[in-house]
C-alpha cells in the first residue's frame, strides 16, 4: 500500500470514531432548560398549593409568579442553584420564604423540593448519557 493510501485510510478511521464518538455524546441540559424542568415539575405536583404569607395559591399560580421573578433577577440567575437561591426561596412582598403544602398535608419549604427533584433530574440525566 502506498503511503498516500496509508495516510488516506488513516485518516477515514480518525473521522468514523471522531463522528461516532459525536453521536454518542448525549447535548448538555442547560441551565435554563433545568430551571424550566423545575417550573414543570411543580405544575405537575396534583393537588399541592403554595403558601405565601396569610394566601394559599395554586401550582400554577406559582409558577406564573416564579418566572416573572426569574425575568426581573436574570441578571441575579447564571445558574440552576442561581435560580432556587434567588428566586424559589423567599416571596419579597409577603416577607416570608415560600411552603408547599403537599395533597397529603405535609408541608416542605420550596428550595427543598426543587433541590431534591434537581437531584433526581440530574441522577437521571447522568444515568441515560
């Protein structure tokens, strides 16, 4: 084999595992992406409703409020854990941090819940990459 075919073929088994090893790559879940998994992780929790000082909200009430502080503190959220800590953790007008009531009655503080269900997303992420 001559040295030009050498080299050729090389290089065409340097391409098949360099776009193999592209394909296998799973795409990053971004940050944003992240944050929107949570806002959908809520809305979908039946029955549950959120405490705000004296006023109990619903899910979906929630989350409307959570994306509007997330669009007035973007410059405050670079990151996933930006957003729970920023945003997630206290209500500024009732003066008091965000609770959920679960159906069964049972009460967790917001950045709870989302840290541990951005936990499992990202166990499970991991496991499918």
């Amino acid at each position: 084999m001559s040295m030009a075919a050498k080299c050729w073929a090389l290089a065409s088994v340097v391409l098949s595992v360099g776009l193999l090893a592209g394909c296998s790559q799973p795409k990053p879940v971004t940050d944003t992406e992240k944050i929107e998994h949570l806002l959908a992780y809520l809305e979908s929790l039946k029955g549950a409703t959120c405490i705000v000082g004296s006023e109990e909200i619903d899910m979906a009430t929630l989350v409307t409020r959570l994306r509007a502080g997330w669009k007035a503190k973007a410059d405050q959220v670079v990151t996933v854990k930006d957003f729970i800590g920023v945003v997630a953790t206290f209500n500024e007008e009732a003066g008091k941090p965000y609770l959920i009531k679960m159906e069964d009655g049972t009460q967790s503080f917001l950045p709870s819940i989302l840290s541990a269900e951005l936990t499992r997303y990202e166990r499970e992420l991991w496991r499918r990459s």
